[in-house]
C-alpha cells in the first residue's frame, strides 16, 4: 500500500519550527522559492516564540507540529 506524501508546505513549516525552537537564524532557510520560504518563515517565527516563552522539551510537547501530526 502507498503512503500518501505529505504536503510540502507542511513540511517546510515544520522544519522552520524546528529551526525556530533550536535558536537557529532565519537566515538558514533552505529555499528560495516564495511560498516555501513564506511557509518555512512561518514555522520559524512560531518556534522562535515559543522558545522564547519557555516552551522548550516537555514544556513544549503540546504545541510542536510533529506530535501533533501523529494524533
């Protein structure tokens, strides 16, 4: 049986959380195609907030995407 792909935008938000969360730059963003970079920034800025706030490991475990997409 095929697994159907994951939607690639989906997926740069989710790597640019990671990104985000890590404290690594925005300048790291692996695309420079628009709506991938726009995707990517987004996630980025979401993680970056959140490490911010302290939502870090398990603190954080509620809002990162990754668990969420397993549910």
């Amino acid at each position: 049986m095929k697994r159907q792909k994951r939607d690639r935008f989906q997926r740069a938000y989710v790597k640019g959380y990671k990104a985000g969360v890590t404290g690594k730059s925005r300048d790291d963003c692996p695309s420079q195609e628009v709506n991938m970079r726009e995707y990517w920034m987004s996630g980025w800025r979401e993680g970056r907030g959140d490490q911010w706030s302290g939502m870090t490991g398990i603190a954080g475990i509620h809002k990162n995407p990754m668990v969420l997409q397993q549910l």
